[in-house]
C-alpha cells in the first residue's frame, strides 16, 4: 500500500518511513509499558492489577468483556486519567511518563479513537480532519482551500465518496467513525489506540482498515487494537493481553492461543455456542409491508424502493446490506422517525401504521432499538432507573403523577432479568460500560410491552458475554410470541440468529433467503446486486 502526503500536512511517520525513528528499531523494544496499574472511583476498583507493553512496530490487541477496564486504560493511556490519580507505573520508551493531560500524550506521539466518536456535529468532515491542524496562510489565517482539497485528496486515498464539504451531522454512525479514523492517522503519531473502530464498519471497509493497520506495522507504527470481534483480532494482532475484571489475566503471541482460548479467559469459562438460536414454528402476520416507496425529507431523494415483506409472530427476520444500503432508514421510517412516504402500505396487526408518528407506533406495539444508543437511546446524565422507564411513563401514571413504587418494581424487574452490570437503579447510565448500556436501551423498548422489537445492530461494541445474554432475550422474547426485526453487519451474527434474511442493495431488496440456504457468499452476492446460480453453496 503506497501513501500520499497533500504538501499542506506535515509529514507523518508512516506516510514517510523513511523518517520514522520508529521503523529502524522495531522489533522486541518496548515502546510502552504498563506496570501493574492501579486505578479506583468511588466504590468502584476499574483497574485491579494491570500489565502489559507495546513493542516497537507491534500491533498488540486488548480484549474483555464491557466492564473489563479497558476503557479507563485506554483514558489512562492518554492522559485523561492523569498521572497520580492511579497506582503502579506507566513508561514511555522506558522513560516513566507523567500525563497530565491529553496533551502531554500526544506530545509523545499517542493518539486515540475512541468508540464514542469524539467529532463536531456542526463543523464540516474537512474541519473535523484538521481541527486544531489547520494549514494556515502566510498571514496566520487558516487557509480553507487548502483544508478542503487536503481532505478530499486524504478521503479519496480511504476510498471514501464522502464529500469534505459535509457536515458530520449528515453523516451516518459507520461514516463517522472512518472521518474519525482519517483524523487520527493524520497525526504524526508513533502509537495508535483504537478502541473498537470497526464496530460501525461494513466488511469492505473492515478489510480496508485492517490493510492500513498491517500497513502502519510494516513502518514502525505500534497499535493498540482493542475490538470484541476476535476474527479481525487475530487477522491483525502480532499478541493478545485479555482483561477480567480490571486485570490483566494473560498475554499470549497470537499463534499461542485460538478464540476459545481468548473467549475462556475473557468470561471465565467455557462456550460452546456463540449464536444460540432457539427456533420454533412461526405464527401469524404481524407486520405487514408492501411496495413501501420513502424519500429522503431534507433532500427528496428517493432512499427505499418497492420493499415489501412480512414479520412472523415468534421469528427473527435479519436484515443486511452494505453500509448506506438503507437498514436503518427502513427500521426508523417503519418507527415513524425519518422519511416521507411516498407510496405504499404498512400494517401492524392489521392496521395502518402512521409514517410520522413514533408515540403511535410505540403504542400500538412496536419498539425500535437504535444503533446510535449514546444519541438515540440514552439521556447520559440520567441514572438507569430513569432511562430503563422513558418510554413506558403512561403506564406507570396514576393521576397524572408517576407512581414512584409501580416504576420501582418495574424496572428492578427488567434491570435483574436483563443482568445490568450497575451499583443500583440509580447509578448514571452514562458511566457504564457500553455493554451494559445497551441493556438499558433494550430493557427500555421491552418496557413499552411491543409485540414487535426492531434491533439496530443491537450488539456493536460489546463483548461475548453481553451478546450472548442478548440472544437469549431475543430467544425469549420469540418464545413468548413477539417477533423481532434484526438488523446487523456481521454476518456471522445475522446467519446465526436469524430465521430469514432479507439483504437490502442501495435501498431495494437484493434477495431473500431461508435460514437454511442463507450462506456468506449468497448474503453477500445478495447486497451488491449479483445473482448466484441456486445450487451454489
């Protein structure tokens, strides 16, 4: 892979190897070290005893479940957590190092992605890019010519048809998050931290990203991959350090150990079945949608074209695509929230469902799980109690006033069914880990009492514990009759956890398939538009 330096960037160390001190002395040298840390909240150890180093030109993979501690290393890592607030040792080219700040890290070359995108809604991709970089003018004024065609010329180098006119706000969550990736490998950075930067990502764009991360190695750039998707771990990873409870519980060169291996350490023991689907005969109709035609309300653009399907009582129906094939337009338009209807008729049981209305929606029995649980599904300062009852406050209502001790046993109930990992109801939900999080949001919808769930890539960023315990509530929720639309880009998942598939490509329904007959190169022909001959397996 070849890289291109716009000559308004400084050059960066791996897009010009030949200046990057790192790349000469790759190899076993320890980079960065991390030495028994220490790090505690109040009533909370987060970090209980972790160590762990980075090699020079090393990609070195973080994994464990949410709860695990790596997000309070990675912020320990950066300076967020500054140097004296946790025990044990953290060094730096074997130099102790005293971050005080985010910016004393990235003086010393670390630059983070975080999982929650750290963009700005109101500026445009090119000013995100650049933000705090700008080139500038011999007159110390940014220049914005300069900025824009720099970032055309960068984005067009990730293969990436977004416009860095746009704003972020435009965006959708996957392209967000590769602006993001764009933004930091624009750094002159010696170590990348990049906290589960394809959880967003479609499989093409994952295997471009995993090419520039080989590439970066090849230079002298170290990472730190931390991804609950071991597939791409150990298509990318040179060693595995496994987290448990804020503990570093064991290091291991990547041909030393296979996923049961890492999966074992990370929960504690053993598991046979990552896609536990318990199927059973399907009942009635449901939901019915047919020739379903939905424009684009700021830009008329016709986004969903003639769809038309069925939901079962007690099935999972899996949508998949590539990224901007329309999943997530078609489950928030069915929900109410986005679109103007241009033709077509939806029913849910039995009657017409509105294409702009998500209180009637929500109450005539169908709930929508967002993929953007931070900006859709969670009020951050809020506890949990609050959030887990958002949507369900009518029915906990007497006399115009919510009874507090119907709302209590509510949500206890849905809190210990569903295994939230918090000190209580009411913890902030936004100090959680992302898994738990996610519980939240699901035990929120289930609250409502839908008869139909839509899931929005319901397990992005959480580990193998919390996904399992999310297909068993899939399971549950099937066996008691309520049907469940699933949308998801992995495909594993989908093929796993679905009773059929319907592939969406660039808005149209690229085929349909039985979970029988559903394999990755039929999904996959299915959301680019190709026909596979039928016996092809």
């Amino acid at each position: 892979m070849l890289w291109w330096v716009p000559d308004c960037i400084p050059a960066s160390p791996f897009m010009a190897p030949q200046s990057n001190p790192a790349a000469a002395v790759a190899g076993s040298a320890k980079l960065l070290e991390a030495r028994g840390i220490v790090k505690k909240f109040p009533g909370v150890v987060a970090l209980g005893g972790v160590s762990f180093d980075l090699r020079k030109g090393e990609i070195h993979a973080l994994c464990g479940e949410n709860g695990a501690g790596k997000s309070t290393l990675i912020k320990l890592l950066s300076g967020i957590h500054p140097h004296g607030t946790y025990e044990g040792s953290l060094l730096v080219n074997g130099r102790e190092a005293a971050f005080a700040s985010l910016q004393d890290a990235e003086k010393e070359g670390i630059a983070v992605i975080y999982q929650e995108l750290a963009l700005v809604d109101d500026m445009t991709v090119a000013e995100n890019i650049f933000l705090g970089n700008e080139p500038r003018t011999r007159f110390g004024l940014i220049d914005w010519d300069r900025v824009n065609s720099a970032a055309r010329e960068l984005l067009d180098r990730f293969q990436l048809p977004i416009d860095p006119s746009t704003p972020v706000r435009d965006l959708g969550v996957g392209r967000k998050q590769l602006v993001e990736i764009v933004k930091a490998l624009s750094k002159n950075s010696l170590i990348l931290i990049l906290d589960e930067p394809t959880a967003a990502l479609a499989e093409a764009e994952v295997s471009v990203l995993l090419g520039i991360l080989k590439d970066l190695r090849a230079r002298g750039i170290s990472c730190i991959y931390i991804s609950h998707k071991l597939k791409e771990v150990f298509a990318v990873a040179d060693r595995i350090t496994i987290l448990r409870d804020g503990v570093s519980i064991a290091t291991s060169d990547k041909d030393s150990i296979d996923a049961a291996g890492v999966i074992r350490h990370m929960v504690g023991r053993e598991i046979s079945d990552l896609f536990p689907r318990r199927a059973h005969p399907p009942g009635d109709v449901v939901l019915e949608v047919r020739n379903l035609n939905v424009a684009d309300s700021a830009t008329g653009r016709l986004m969903l074209q003639d769809i038309s399907f069925e939901l079962l009582a007690g099935e999972v129906l899996g949508f998949g695509g590539l990224m901007g094939a329309g999943r997530t337009e078609l489950l928030m338009h069915l929900f109410g929230v986005w679109g103007r209807r241009l033709g077509g008729e939806v029913r849910l049981l039995g009657q017409s469902l509105p294409a702009d209305s998500p209180g009637t929606v929500l109450r005539a029995g169908l709930a929508l799980v967002s993929e953007d649980r931070r900006r859709f599904g969670l009020v951050l300062e809020q506890s949990v109690g609050f959030n887990l009852s958002l949507s369900s406050l009518a029915s906990l209502t007497r006399g115009g006033l919510i009874d507090p001790v119907a709302e209590f046993g509510r949500n206890r109930h849905f809190f210990d069914s569903l295994r939230v990992k918090s000190p209580g109801l009411d913890y902030p939900v936004g100090k959680l880990s992302g898994g738990n999080q996610q519980k939240v949001v699901i035990g929120k919808a289930l609250m409502t009492g839908p008869r139909v769930v839509f899931l929005d890539e319901p397990t992005r960023g959480i580990d193998v514990g919390a996904k399992l315990e999310i297909y068993e509530t899939i399971n549950t929720l099937t066996t008691s009759g309520k049907a469940v639309v699933l949308v998801s880009s992995e495909l594993p998942e989908l093929m796993g956890m679905s009773d059929r598939i319907i592939m969406l490509n660039s808005g149209r329904i690229g085929g349909g398939f039985a979970r029988a007959e559903a394999t990755a190169d039929r999904l996959l022909a299915a959301a680019v538009g190709q026909k596979l001959p039928p016996n092809l397996s």
